[in-house]
C-alpha cells in the first residue's frame, strides 16, 4: 500500500522547488527593454529562510533566468540555484550526488510539464492548486494554495511542523 504524504514528511531532508508557476504565480511583467519582472510572496520567503536555518538541503531548478530571482534566493540563504535549466533532471541528479542525498528523502514541488521527469524520482512529489493537470496527477500532495500564494510556505511548514524543527512553533494560551 502506496504510503499517504503525512507519513513521508517525517523523512524529508531536501527541498527543490520550481520558480515560475511555483515560487511566481507564472506571470511575468515584460518592460520594453525586454527586462521580465516576477513576484514571490514574502511568506514563502520566510519559510525557505527557516528550512535553511533549520539545516535542510534547499535547492532551486529553474528554467528562467533572472538575475532577480538569483538574488532573492541567495538573499534567503539558498546556495543551490540552477537557472537556465531546460533539462532538470540533470541539475535535480548532479544535486543529489553532490549532497550524496536519497531520492526518497526529497519533497519537490512543481507546477508543469518540464518539472515531471523530476517528479516521478523523488519521494514526496508536490505541486501548487493550479499545476498542470499532467503534475497533478502524479502529485501525492496538492496545495490549496495557488503558485505565489503560499503553496511553498505551505508544504515547508508542514514538514517543519511534523520533525518540531517549525520556529514558529510556539505554545499559546488564549483566553
């Protein structure tokens, strides 16, 4: 019996995410100058930022290739960003092996076709509410959070919740 992804979040060490579609809601903002500008929703950032504090693996594969997000990422203390890649399973395959990381220990999240070949290798495949119906299907865990929205803050609290490594974590008592 196939295991439900609440049962895989205990084993999780590596996070990969898309950017496009996954990190941006997928739009782009085109200047005349042919500069392209994307959005990223802040509380994504602060959960990238606590997977890293957290000690996690944290890596972007992305086929854009914005300095801008470059410099976002690196600001949140990512040091694994490949961009311009067009064929992701080779950076997703040079990244484990670099790390000497398991497959099955690895939460990608993805919203489109290009993301798939990666999907199907990894132990807790993840996509945003509004993926492509390809990823969604091979998805064992969808977002109800939109690409830009808080779908990466959503699946990084999650699994920082289930190992107790969440610094936000806090017990309240409200009266």
């Amino acid at each position: 019996m196939e295991k439900s992804y609440k049962e895989i979040l205990p084993q999780i060490t590596t996070f990969i995410f898309d950017v496009d579609g996954v990190l941006t809601n997928g739009l782009v903002t085109i200047f005349p100058d042919g500069e392209m500008i994307r959005n990223m929703n802040i509380k994504d950032g602060y959960a990238l930022k606590s997977a890293v504090n957290a000690g996690f693996n944290v890596c972007v594969i992305s086929g854009g290739t914005n300095d801008g997000v470059r410099t976002r990422l690196e600001g949140l203390g990512i040091t694994d960003i490949y961009l311009g890649a067009h064929h992701k399973i080779n950076q997703f395959e040079a990244y484990l092996k670099k790390h000497k990381i398991i497959p099955s220990e690895v939460l990608y999240m993805g919203d489109d076709i290009p993301d798939y070949p990666v999907m199907i290798k990894v132990g807790l495949p993840c996509c945003p509410k509004d993926a492509a119906p390809e990823i969604q299907k091979i998805a064992k865990y969808i977002s109800h959070k939109k690409g830009g929205e808080g779908c990466v803050r959503d699946i990084i609290e999650q699994v920082l919740k289930v190992q107790d490594k969440w610094n936000g974590q806090f017990d309240a008592k409200f009266d």
